[in-house]
C-alpha cells in the first residue's frame, strides 16, 4: 500500500519535462517553513492505494512521465521501489523525476537504492524558502538537481533556470494549483 495525499491523473506539464502523472505521498519528516503542501506532512494514513492499482493506473495513462512528490517519498521507499519495478517492467520509456527533502548521499537502503536506479532525474534538499529565486524546478537554490540517467541532458539548463509555471484547474472539490513555488515578493517601504 502506498499512503498517499493526491493523485493528479490527468497529467501536469508544471513538474517536469512532457505530460507527467503526479503522486504527492503522505507524510515528511521536515518542517520547511513556506512549504506548499503542508498538508501532506502529518505521518497518517490519508488515502491508501494498492500498489498495483496505482501502477495500472500509471501503466495505462497517456502521461510522459511519472512524477514523486510529497510529503516526503523516500518515508515510503519499499513501496516506490515496488510501484516503480511494476511501471518499468510494462512502460520502461516512461521517465521518472522525484522530489526529497533528503540528500541523495544519506539515501542508502536497498529500497531507496532501488528507487534512485529507476529515477532519470532526482532534486534533493530541503526547501528554504528564503533560498526561493523563483527559477527552475527546484524550489529553493540550496537544492541539487541531479540528472542521474542523463535522458534530460539537451534539456538541462532548461530545468535548472527556467521559467516556474503553476496551472490552475477547476473541480469538483475546488481550485487545484500544481507547480514549484514561485519567488515571494518582498515589499519595503519607501
């Protein structure tokens, strides 16, 4: 089972290259001031999905990618590692990018292992919102964006200083927002 806060089905192009399928997991260990999804960091069982519910449902999207966010996805390592073996064996183009508070050099289990061999792109670090420059896929400059199976190499420079965009839909719960934080504006007086 996968403990999950959201599922954006329909795809996203604000969270990386091409059409992506979005997992936000439940549950982060950080207290990042600014974060964007507070929500999702209290360790609870929010919305558990079977593993291989999830995995069809991504098999039989018309999503590029696949993104990982959170909470914090490497809290749920074993079951990534599961979900991710599934979606390669049945759609191995199908690129992959994940979010973590962690430093990729602390990510050292076997199933943490196993999740950053199934990653093309990993962006590690905490996000400072005071570190927030508004550029790129990363949310804070503090973070790294690692671009471990070098598929998004022509597209590099792109995703580390790029334009942020965040898309707004409607349904039937509200107003959904997904993308990276933009810069704060700060305000003095004169």
């Amino acid at each position: 089972m996968l403990n999950v806060h959201a599922i954006e089905r329909r795809g996203s192009r604000s969270l990386g290259p091409g059409l992506r399928y979005i997992i936000w997991v439940q549950g982060c260990p950080f207290n990042c001031k600014g974060c964007i999804t507070p929500e999702a960091r209290t360790v609870k069982a929010e919305k558990l999905y079977s593993i291989d519910s999830i995995a069809n449902d991504i098999i039989n999207s018309s999503c590029d990618g696949l993104t990982i966010s959170g909470g914090e996805p490497f809290l749920q390592a074993a079951g990534l590692s599961k979900l991710l073996n599934i979606v390669h064996q049945y759609r191995p183009e199908m690129n992959v990018l994940v979010f973590t508070g962690f430093l990729k050099e602390n990510l050292l289990s076997k199933d943490a292992l196993n999740v950053l061999n199934h990653t093309d792109i990993l962006i590690d670090g905490p996000y400072i919102e005071s570190m927030n420059d508004g550029v790129g896929l990363r949310g804070s400059s503090n973070q790294r964006i690692h671009f471990i199976s070098g598929k998004f190499a022509d597209i590099q420079n792109e995703l580390e200083h790029g334009k942020r965009e965040i898309e707004i839909s409607f349904t039937n719960v509200g107003i959904e927002a997904v993308g990276i934080p933009l810069q704060k504006t700060v305000h003095t007086k004169n």
